[in-house]
C-alpha cells in the first residue's frame, strides 16, 4: 500500500463518454490501492459534473484548453492551475497512437503537460501499470437525491424506456426519423405500460449536441407520445436512464454513462464504431449484415445513400430504413432479452464478441476494448 499521488492525464475530445472511461481507469488503480490519491484530468468542455459521482476520485481538474481538432488557446496557460508535482501521471493511452498524430489541438496539449509535470516515479499510460492497476471494474455513479427526485416527477411511478436517437456525428450516421418512430411504435406495442423518454442536448457545442434538429425530434415525440427529456441537467438525464428499465440508442459516449448508472444497453449498431466499453450490465447489440451494409470504418468514409428509402434525406447504408427493417424483429427481441432480466453480462459478451468478429470478416486485428476485455472471448 503506497499512500502515493496519481494523477489521471485524460484529456481528450469533450463528449460525454470520453469522460466516463477517464472515470473507469481512476476506479480501476484505486480499487488496486485503496491508498493511492487519484485525481483525474479532464477537458473543461467535458462531463466534469459526473466527478459528484465518482467519491473515489480524489480532486477533478477541469483544464480551459478544450479544441481536440486544432489548437487553440495556450496549453501550457491551461495547465497553471493544476499542481506540478505527482508521484504518477498516468497519460490517456491515445498519447501513444500514431494515429493521433493528425489531432494538432490533441498532440498541443500533450506537448505542455509533458512540460508541466514532474513525476516522482514515473509516467505511465492508462491501463499500465505501475502503479498497481485491476482491470474491468463495474463504475457505478451515485447519482445525487435530487436529480433523482426530478426523475421520479417525469415518471410518476411508471416503467421507463429511455432512448437517445444519435450521437454527436453527423446526422446521416444514425436511424432517421421514421426508422425510429417504427422502432419506437412497435416498442410501444411490446410494453404499452412503459413511458418512453427521448434523452439529448439541442443546446450546447457541437460535440455533445445530439445530431437531431427540434422539428424532428418533436415530430417523434408526438408520432409515440414519447416524453421529451431533451436539454436537462446531465445528472437529471442520467436520472432517468437510471429509473428506466432499458436504454436504447445507436453507439454513442452518452451509452458509457448508461451503462454506469446500471441501465442495460440496447444498441442499434453499424456506425462509424463498434461497442467496446462494457461496464457488468447486460448489453445487446443488433449488428448490421456488414456484406450488404458495410459499416465500422473507424472514422473513415461510410457508404452513402443519397437519398434514403423513406425520404428522410442522406443516409449512411448501415442505418438506412431497409437496413432498420430487416433488423427489426431483433431489436425487439433484443428489449425483451434485457427488460425480462434474461441475459447475464457474461452471456452478453460471450455473445457479443464472436458475431462482431464475423461483422469484421474474421479479422481480429480490428477489434479493441475497454481494459483488452475481448481477448476472453475470441
């Protein structure tokens, strides 16, 4: 047992999952040492209220320097509130990533920290150790009485399905309108006693906006009496999804926190990545038939419908209406895996791996997760 200072470098893009790993990793070197001081880094843009969440994070440092894309700012003036001296700096892993080279605000801010800090033992990437780390730990954020009390007045007492209908990406990444109002219709039919709460952020920059304009997200709403829980208090969101019996949405960081608070994930797969945080929660995830919708390009081009079957505009392949269709009767086979309590995280994820590696064409190399989590199960 040490008694030492760690600090958590995890400065990255600003969206709300990102946050929730930098959170993850924190747990997993203090459950490993009880004793260890662990602080966390985080973008100022980012999710920094969830630091209420977390008792075992000892101090949170909200960094002004926010641009992952560019720089912009002086890094090494965004730092001078943070103390210098650490036992540890444990740096976000992506620091490594050749790949990252091409993230100048990124590569900037790594730049001045390496300047910034002076370690006692040593700098480390997450997931490293020492010092000493246990990986795979459940984060369970404890959500504060009041954002609770807020999500019981939305609910009176009913049953929840909470759903997210896209990311922060482009809007031609995800289902459109009217795949979801078919998605949530038949939901509805299913678990007719379930109030069904639409959960994003109109409001805000750009990389944590949900990619969904107000007269279409009212346009759903009002097709599936859903509830419109839009523009909340993180907290009181989260809240929510906490009360709900499942979480519904295509991959997105805000599906990290959901998992967090104990909700299991029912994601509508094939955008630009796969799943790869798994957090003990039970999880299903309907894959695309990836020969006929290619999909998991990992930031790069997606196939493109110009014009989507349902007249809802551009759509990538992999979300389009026929593609939502087909897989239809197994996202509501997949709700009822989940809400009917019948699939144990271990049954997720020894279900899960083997058909992504057949969405990948058999290529191992593709494939990552959370803490390597995968090398279990293929």
């Amino acid at each position: 047992m040490s008694g030492e200072r760690a600090l958590v470098n995890y400065w990255y893009a600003y969206p709300v999952g990102h946050a929730i790993e930098g959170f993850r990793y924190c747990l997993g070197y203090k459950t490993a040492d009880p004793t260890l001081g662990v602080s966390l880094l985080l973008n100022a843009a980012s999710a920094i209220e969830l630091a209420r969440c977390c008792p075992f994070v000892e101090d949170v440092y909200a960094v002004p320097y926010t641009e992952f894309w560019r720089p912009d700012g002086d890094a090494h003036q965004a730092l001078v509130g943070v103390p210098r001296e650490w036992d540890w700096v444990i740096d976000n892993h992506r620091e490594a990533e050749r790949s990252h080279d091409g993230f100048l605000g990124f590569r900037e801010f790594f730049d001045a920290s390496h300047e910034h800090f002076q370690t006692r033992r040593g700098l480390m990437l997450t997931g490293q150790e020492p010092p000493s780390y246990v990986p795979n730990q459940q984060l369970r954020l404890e959500l504060p009485d009041t954002a609770r009390a807020a999500a019981r007045e939305t609910l009176h007492g009913r049953q929840a399905i909470s759903i997210v209908l896209a990311g922060s990406g482009l809007p031609s990444f995800y289902p459109s309108p009217n795949s979801w109002i078919l998605m949530l219709t038949e939901l509805s039919l299913r678990f007719p006693e379930a109030a069904l709460c639409l959960i994003g952020k109109l409001d805000g920059n750009a990389g944590s906006r949900t990619a969904i304009a107000r007269p279409e997200l009212e346009r759903v709403a009002v097709k599936v009496g859903a509830i419109d829980c839009f523009d909340r208090p993180l907290l009181e969101q989260l809240a929510i999804v906490e009360a709900s019996m499942l979480f519904l949405a295509p991959h997105t960081g805000f599906g990290f926190a959901a998992v967090s608070v104990g909700t299991p994930w029912l994601a509508i797969s094939g955008g630009q990545w796969h799943e790869y945080f798994f957090n003990g929660v039970p999880f299903y995830s309907v894959l695309p038939d990836t020969e006929r919708y290619p999909c998991f390009a990992q930031g790069g081009p997606l196939p493109m419908l110009k014009e989507d079957s349902d007249g809802d505009g551009m759509r990538t392949a992999s979300m389009s209406a026929a593609r939502i269709q087909e897989d239809l009767g197994e996202v509501l086979g997949g709700a009822e895996l989940l809400i009917e309590r019948r699939r144990t995280f271990e049954e997720a994820l020894a279900d899960y791996f083997p058909r992504l590696l057949q969405a990948y064409g058999g290529d191992r190399s593709r494939i990552f997760s959370f803490d390597g989590i995968h090398y279990a199960y293929l």
